[in-house]
C-alpha cells in the first residue's frame, strides 16, 4: 500500500504527514511542536539528523539534514571549496557549513503557496533525498578533511549518485 493510499492529506497538517511517514519507517523522532519534528535517519555512512518545519507565513515546508564534522581549523578552506563544487552538483537544496555548531547542513525549503499540499510520497521523496545528498558527498567532505586529498581529487568519490535506501 503506498502512503498516500493510507490517509488523505487534504485536512492534514505537513508536519503530521512527515510524523506518519517517520511511523512507516520505524525513524526515531520527536515531535518538537505544532510545526516542527526532528528525526534520526540511518544512513550508510552514518546517522543523519534530519528537521522539518511548517511555516504558514511563507508556506514552505523546511527541510535541515545535520551531520557532525569536526575539521581541523587548517583545512576549512578546502571544505568550503568543496562545499562550492557540492552545491555545483546539486540541483535541490545546498550544502553549507555551520562553524559553530560543527555541523554540516543540507538544506531544502519546498514552496507550498496558494494552500498547495504536500502529498505523503513527495515528503518521503524529499526527506529521502537530503539522505542521498548527504550520503553522496560525505566521503568527499571526510576526504578533504582527513584524507589530505584536494576538493577536485575528492570530488572524484561523488560524481555517481549515490544508490541505496533513506
């Protein structure tokens, strides 16, 4: 049965269509308020964290994939050239990185205007999404880090999508 066959989606909230979809895949989350759940999606390489938010003011449904990395303070301009030849790549949503936090975010906003609904197969689709971005060029970006390898010489481990289950 496909999800959309399981309920319909006119008078349902985004944020309750992505906590049914979290229930379907057995994903641990947190349902942080109204508008916004956070979850963890295993990947192959590693757990994502993976947050979605509603905002009505913009009607767009927000989508922040989260993984940690820790570069050494040397090797930040490498990363944020890699980051550049990533996003080069990507044709939905970007990579960038959080220095701060040490996080690495991939990011995605989907334009709902005109009360238009998100359906319960297009949510899946995005969120598995970001977890195949993120799953394509993690190795790229631990390369650049820790493997002393150049953003193009790196970039090499990336230039096939990546293949798999979110």
């Amino acid at each position: 049965m496909s999800l959309s066959e399981q309920f319909h989606t006119d008078d349902l909230h985004p944020i309750d269509i992505v906590e049914h979809i979290a229930e379907h895949h057995e994903w641990d989350f947190d349902r942080v308020a109204d508008d916004q759940i956070a979850m963890a999606v295993v990947g192959q390489w590693r757990t994502y964290s993976i947050t979605l938010a509603w905002s009505g003011y913009d009607e767009t449904l927000r989508l922040i994939c989260t993984f940690e990395m820790e570069p050494p303070e040397e090797k930040l301009p490498l990363i944020y050239e890699t980051l550049n030849r990533t996003n080069d790549m990507c044709w939905t949503g970007a990579f960038t990185y959080w220095a701060d936090q040490r996080l690495m975010v991939y990011r995605y906003g989907l334009l709902l205007a005109g009360g238009q609904i998100a359906g319960p197969e297009q949510i899946d689709r995005l969120i598995g999404g970001a977890v195949t971005s993120a799953e394509r060029f993690y190795p790229a970006f631990q390369l650049v880090a820790w493997g002393d390898q150049s953003p193009e010489e790196a970039m090499n481990v990336a230039i096939a999508e990546a293949y798999g289950r979110a």
